[in-house]
C-alpha cells in the first residue's frame, strides 16, 4: 500500500478511553475499530477524537494478536510519516549507546516496539547485522519508512526481516534476508564475553532470544560454578552453555524439538567446551522429571523457561495452567539448598501471580523457599507503564531451603 492509498480515519472515544490514550496507552483496540462505517484496511492511519471532537492520538490499523493497531503520537500536529519514523528509530539507537560500546556484546534489541515509540515492529542487532520484525500487515505496509530510517541510522553489513503477521502472530515462511550482504551460517554473536550461533534466515527465530542476557549473565557469574545443572526447554542451550562456561560440573539439556540437540553441540563447540562432557536429550521434560525421579537424579540448578503454550503428542502445556504443576517437578529433583530460575514470558501473566504459581508449588511439596533475585526485561527493552503487558518477562531465583 502506497502512502496515497493509505486512508485516515476519524473515530471517536468516551470519556474513559480518551483519559486513557492521554496518558499515553499505546494500544488499538477492537471497541474503538468497530466504530468506522466501512471495514479499516490494514495500514489506515487512525485519528482519535473525544466525544466533543477535540484531538486525543493518532495511529494506524494493523491486527496482531495483543490489538487492532498502536497509537503512535498524541501530538496532533505530528505527523505519521518517515521523518516520524526515522525520528523514533534515531533515538533509540541513540539510547542503547552503552551496550554498543560493550566489546563483550555485540546482540541486543535496537528497537522495542510501543517502548521506543513504535508499536508492531522491532529490530534486533547482531554483530553488525539487523533482523527487523513486523508484527502485522499495517505496519508491514509502511516499510519502506523504516527501511529508509533504518539505513540512514546505522550502517548495518545486511539486513533481514521477519513477518509474524499471519494468524496468532505465527511466522510467514520466506526468504527474509532484505538488503546489504548476507550474514555466515551460522552467525557468531558475542554476549558478556560468551559465544553463540545465531541463523538469521532459518524460520522466525534465530536461535537465542536476547531479552534473557542478564539471567544468563547472573547464571554464569554467580550460580554455576561447581554445580550440576539440567536446562528444561533448552532450545538451542543458551543457559547450557552460560553454565559450563561459569564452571559448571555438568550441564543437562532437555528439549523436545530434534533439531536442538544439534544446535545445542554446536553452542558448546563455539566456546570450545567438549559437549560429549554434558548430556543432551531430545524428550518431553514431563517425561524427563519422571525419568529422573526413578533414577534418582538431582540438580544443583534447574532452569525452567517454558514457552507460553506448547503442544506435544502426548499433552499441551499452558503457563498460566500449568507452571505450578511444572515446578512440582522440578522441586522434586533439586538438590537441598539448590536453585530454581524459573521464567515465563507471559505478557499476561504478571509478577504478583507468577509468585503465587511459586508460593503454591513450593507449599503442595511441604518445602521451604526463598526468592533471592527477580529479573524483568533488560534495559534495551523499554516499556510503558500505562501497557504493563510491554514488561512480559519474569524471572525469578527461588532457593530450595530443606
């Protein structure tokens, strides 16, 4: 869609939604779509008035799986165009100058959607290369703005994009490299002094995710040395790799997915550690806490960072269902005194539950407990105090006290 296509629509809000997107709630939502007399197209430009008709915000049409579009000024002379986005873009580059001046990282989250002033879209930095993500159609449709924001910004070596617009959010299958030249297969990134193998054309993800650097940064420095430690939900092995690299016993990975077993060798080869040392199983985790209960098995630390929703043959799993019952099973083999790091990145789910989910487990076991840290997202992932859902992640250390 061409900016001369592109329709701007008028619609107006009560008193109640009007205070809100005053205060600065970044979110469309279905009530206020359902408003227009014909059917908005992904990409209309959106002006909110009050019932008197006097301006609130502007923004665009783009359906995902949090809203029907973002808010992206509530200044009604600015307006919506590339100078806006490159605006945005500028300053957040500008804000992250501390991680770029890190030489112990080189990945990090350059943008941040609603946080940095743009919903649906984000752009992750790696060594040099930008991998940008559009989470709907609308804002798919002015790409060329941030294309051009983009490349006058920061001289990346290439640039790839990832489409998560199609129902739920789920990957649209492409070639997603973009411009410049194409990055290595794998791509090695640095973070806090560690290595890691990404693939930035390989599928929505490219095989680590960023926002969980500073629990793998406190997991290596602080809770590894000399301990045995199982990762559930170990992907590619990130916190795997974080461990033994912080002198760890033995590190233990379990995973579904076959392909992360492979991926999971390779993280521990690019820090020169003999993965045949470390054990790596491609299972069902509920099948694993079974399996290490007959055997006896216990850890030092347990990793638990499950995906909001997952289905296997045998069952589906549901944070919000089922995280009390999964830290049933891991406090059964943890070791006296030993650690749980147990994470979600629920954005629905807020801290305050996360810790009832805790504070249930630990009293169904009849066992003691004491949360020592708790970790949300990292600095290079702003978010808005009036859209909580924008802070997701909750992390928390919790210590097993016999």
């Amino acid at each position: 869609m061409s900016t001369l296509d592109r329709l701007n629509v008028t619609l107006q809000v009560d008193s109640r939604l009007a205070a809100l997107y005053k205060k600065g709630f970044p979110l469309i939502e279905q009530e206020l779509v359902d408003q227009a007399e014909e059917p908005l197209q992904e990409g209309d430009l959106i002006t909110i008035e009050d019932e008197r008709g006097e301006f609130v915000a502007k923004g665009y049409y783009g359906q995902q799986n949090k809203g029907r579009g973002w808010v992206l000024s509530t200044k009604k002379q600015e307006e919506i165009n590339v100078s806006l986005f490159m605006q945005r873009i500028q300053k957040a580059v500008a804000m992250r100058g501390q991680l770029f001046a890190d030489e112990k990282t080189n990945a990090f989250r350059l943008f941040n959607g609603e946080g940095d002033g743009i919903g649906g879209i984000t752009i992750d930095f790696y060594a040099d290369y930008g991998v940008i993500t559009y989470y709907s159609e609308g804002i798919y449709s002015m790409k060329e703005w941030v294309m051009e924001a983009v490349e006058r910004t920061y001289p990346f070596i290439g640039i790839y994009e990832k489409k998560r617009f199609a129902n739920k959010g789920t990957y649209v299958e492409d070639d997603d490299f973009v411009s410049g030249e194409e990055a290595p297969e794998p791509l090695a990134i640095l973070e806090n002094g560690i290595s890691y193998a990404v693939y930035l054309n390989d599928g929505p993800m490219t095989g680590i995710f960023l926002d969980q650097r500073e629990v793998r940064k406190r997991i290596h420095e602080h809770y590894a040395k000399g301990k045995t430690v199982l990762n559930t939900f170990s992907y590619t092995g990130a916190f795997s790799v974080a461990a033994a690299t912080g002198g760890a016993i033995e590190t233990t990975s379990v995973d579904l997915a076959s392909r992360s077993k492979e991926r999971t060798i390779e993280q521990f080869q690019m820090n020169e550690i003999d993965p045949d040392q470390q054990r790596i199983h491609v299972m069902d985790v509920f099948d694993y806490f079974k399996y290490a209960q007959k055997k006896s098995l216990a850890f030092d630390l347990v990793v638990l960072d499950p995906p909001s929703f997952a289905r296997s043959k045998k069952q589906t799993f549901s944070v919000a269902k089922d995280y009390p019952a999964l830290l049933n099973q891991a406090i059964a083999i943890t070791e006296e005194n030993g650690v749980i790091v147990a994470s979600t990145n629920n954005s629905v789910l807020g801290m305050r539950k996360f810790k009832t989910f805790v504070e249930q487990a630990f009293k169904s076991q009849k066992v003691d407990y004491t949360i020592l840290e708790e970790f949300t997202v990292p600095v290079d992932y702003p978010y808005l105090n009036q859209y909580k859902e924008s802070n997701y992640l909750k992390v928390l250390f919790i210590q097993r006290e016999d």
